[in-house]
C-alpha cells in the first residue's frame, strides 16, 4: 500500500513539474483555501479566541479572498452589492503578472494576520506557503506581483473591519452584574467575567441590525415549583449525569467546542484547548468542499457566506443574551435544587438565552445545504487534531440539529434556548441566501 501511495505521489509531481516546464502555471484547489482558515483556527485555539470574535476574524478573512475571486468571475457580483456599508474596491492597472488565485490565498492570510493577536503566527505559514509555491512551480515575479495584489486588497479589508466599530468596546464601562432572580452569575470553575457584552453593537454583514430576528421570550424565571420555568429546570436536573446514554454523551462532547473549557490542576486551573463554534463549521465547509470536489473560486465563496452567516448570526444572538440576561441551568439547580449538581459540559461564560451554538449551527446548516443539497453525506473530522473522534452525517440539518440538542444533554442550556435558537439561525441563514441570490447573476 505505502508503494502505491509513493507511485501516487511521483506521478503527480512529474505531471505537475513537466506542466510546469510547458509554462502552465499550477492550479490552487479547494484544499489550499480550507488550509487558511485550519490555520487560523490552530492560532484561535492558542489565543483562547471567543466565540463571536472567531466569526468576525473568519469573516473579514475570507472576505479578503472573495474579493480577489469576485474581480476575476464574471458570475460573482461585488460585496458591494451584498453586505452593509461594503466598498466598491478597484483594482489598479499597474497590478499585472499575478496570479489571481494565489492572490485570494495570500489575501487572507494577509487579513487574518492582521487580525488575530498572534498574527505572527499565520505570518510564519504564510512564508512556508510561498516556499511551497516556488517548490511547485509558481515563479518568483508572479509569487511577488500576487502578495502586492493580495496586500492592496488586505488593506482595504481592514478598513472595512475597522470601521465596523468593534475597536471601540475596550472603551465601554465594565459590564455589571445585574443581581437580580434569574439573572445570569459567572459559573464554575473558572467563574470567568461575562464574554462579549458589547458584541451586538458591531456593524452587522448582512442584517439590517441586531435585533432583526427577535425570538420568543424564554419562558419567565420563577421558582415556584408548578411554574413552567421550573419544570424546564427539573427538566436538565433529570436527564442529567447516570441519566444520559453513552450516545447523549458522546454527542454531547463531540459538540462541545468550548474555548474557555479548564480542568483543575493543584491550584491552577489548566486551559483544555478546544475550537470554537464558528472553527468547528469552518472546518465542516471545507470538509463539505473537499469532499464535493468544488472549484477553488467555489471554496472561497462557501467559506466566505458561511463565516458571513457565522457573524451576523453570533451578533443577532449576543443581542439576546444580554438583552435577556437569563440564569444558567448550573446556577439555577444548585441553588434551588442541589447544591452539588455539575453539568456534563463546563458552561460557558455569557447569559443562556438563547444557544448560541444552536444559533450558529442552524445558520450554517441553511447555507451549506444551499450550496451542497438536502442529503450531503460527510464525516465530521474536524477536531481529531485535539482528540476528537469523527463523526458520520447524512445531512447538514441533522448535524445542526444535533448540535443544538448536545447542550441539553450537556446541561449548559433550557430546551427553550436550543429550540429558538434553531429557528432564528434559520431565518439569519435564509436572509442571507436571499441577500446572495438576489445579487448574483
């Protein structure tokens, strides 16, 4: 088997080598546009990135690569026409001799180096990148005409990205506590302040604000036995711990993508290193566009709406949670039920209502199954770098809706939160798609 595979691969490097000498230059894939966001996922995890902010340094990313793609395919229309307040971008005349797609590439990695704390670290793969490039076959001229296309196209990104207002929530008074019954409280064990508490007052992508998708109101606290919020409560304590089967927990964890997640060590509380909602759906996109065999143009347009949708739909739900404010079912059973009490899943530092992961899933699920089909079969590996095992799905809808329930099963959430928010990252997906459709020729 090895020997086949070592036939495989000199086979194809003589093919390209020689397609090289009659001066074709290479052709990136779909694979090079998914190494660019698994690398920035790998920095997110060294950074402990959150959850929102992965979405918006996803976003901008990509959106740097859609724009070179979208200068050179007739059949894409500018992001002007797409998203709030986005520039028209021209390309200069003296920009020749690149290479449109190795510009997309070095584009994002560009942006997501300027964006993330530890850029530093996507810079280094940038240049191990290049040096691949040289290796097979892209020449030294076109190499450097395509970073000074991609680097004009960066800046312009950013300015986009900076004016979405997000620098300015350093700059908000410190987010108070409300102390209030059922109010949300910081939860063990790290009893971490809250995350993001300003993140729907950022510029939305496509929406036309946060509030646009409203849901139902969670059902109101109380701590009356016969209220509807309590049986909600008993509800998590009873399908809880030797309760669940070993596929509940198995999903649960599967789904956990918890970046926050800390395990005691003495006196010291140890980070677990886990992705992020937003990491795990990028990762399923470019599974989805390897698998499907997809165009490089069509990878970076998958990537691009799905981390649009992963934005707007964590900005839309953060408006909810500290709008609503509501307890978490850790903090509710311990102290009006048992003390001891502790979830499968760690929870997460922000108000409950509603599920965020709930929200980002459905809105992507809605997007990938509009490029890929109703009944897409994959197998989930994104996470077995950080020893997850994979996992098989027949469509994206049951992956989503299988992420939503996982924080039941997890006990980081009530049914209410995992149920709205489905419908609302649905309605986030769907105006998206419709934003896309009726801009696209």
């Amino acid at each position: 088997m090895k020997k086949l595979f070592s036939s495989i691969y000199i086979l194809s490097a003589l093919v390209l080598f020689f397609s090289c000498k009659a001066g074709k230059e290479p052709v990136l894939t779909s694979h090079d546009a998914g190494k660019v966001t698994a690398h920035m996922t790998e920095v997110m995890v060294h950074d402990v990135t959150n959850p929102p902010l992965a979405a918006r340094f996803f976003a901008y990313t990509c959106l740097a690569g859609y724009e070179v793609i979208s200068q050179h395919d007739k059949t894409l229309k500018g992001l002007h026409d797409i998203l709030n307040d986005y520039p028209i971008i021209i390309k200069p005349k003296q920009f020749d001799g690149y290479n449109y797609q190795l510009s997309a590439v070095l584009a994002m990695m560009e942006t997501a180096a300027k964006l993330q704390p530890s850029g530093v670290l996507m810079t280094g793969y940038e240049q191990s990148f290049i040096d691949s490039c040289k290796r097979i076959g892209f020449s030294t001229e076109v190499i450097d005409s395509s970073k000074h296309y991609a680097q004009f196209i960066s800046k312009k990104i950013m300015a986009y990205a900076k004016a979405d207002k997000y620098n300015r929530i350093s700059n908000y008074p410190r987010y108070k506590l409300k102390a209030e019954p059922g109010s949300w409280d910081p939860t063990p064990p790290a009893y971490m302040t809250p995350v993001e508490p300003y993140f729907n007052t950022i510029r939305p992508l496509t929406l036309k604000s946060a509030d646009q998708f409203v849901p139902t109101a969670p059902i109101p606290f109380s701590t009356d036995k016969n209220s509807p919020f309590f049986k909600f409560l008993l509800m998590n304590y009873e399908k809880s711990g030797d309760k669940l089967t070993q596929e509940e927990k198995n999903i649960a964890n599967f789904w956990d993508c918890n970046p926050f997640a800390v395990q005691n060590d003495g006196h010291m509380l140890i980070g677990l290193k886990k992705i992020s909602p937003g990491a795990h759906w990028m990762g399923i996109a470019n599974v989805a566009c390897n698998k499907a065999n997809v165009s490089f143009s069509k990878a970076i347009v998958v990537n691009t709406f799905v981390a649009v949708g992963l934005m707007d739909g964590f900005i839309c739900c953060w408006e909810d949670k500290y709008r609503t404010n509501r307890i978490r079912p850790e903090t509710a059973i311990r102290r009006y039920i048992d003390p001891n009490w502790k979830p499968l899943l760690q929870t997460p530092p922000f108000p409950e209502y509603i599920s965020g992961h709930s929200v980002a899933s459905a809105t992507c699920a809605v997007i990938l199954t509009h490029y890929f089909g109703d009944n897409f079969h994959y197998t989930d590996s994104v996470e077995v770098k950080f020893g997850v095992p994979p996992r098989s799905f027949t469509s994206f809808e049951q992956a989503a809706n299988e992420a939503a329930i996982s924080r039941f099963w997890g006990g980081i959430h009530f049914k209410d939160a995992i149920d709205n928010g489905v419908l609302q990252g649905k309605q986030i997906g769907n105006w998206i798609l419709a934003k896309i459709e009726h801009n696209t020729h």
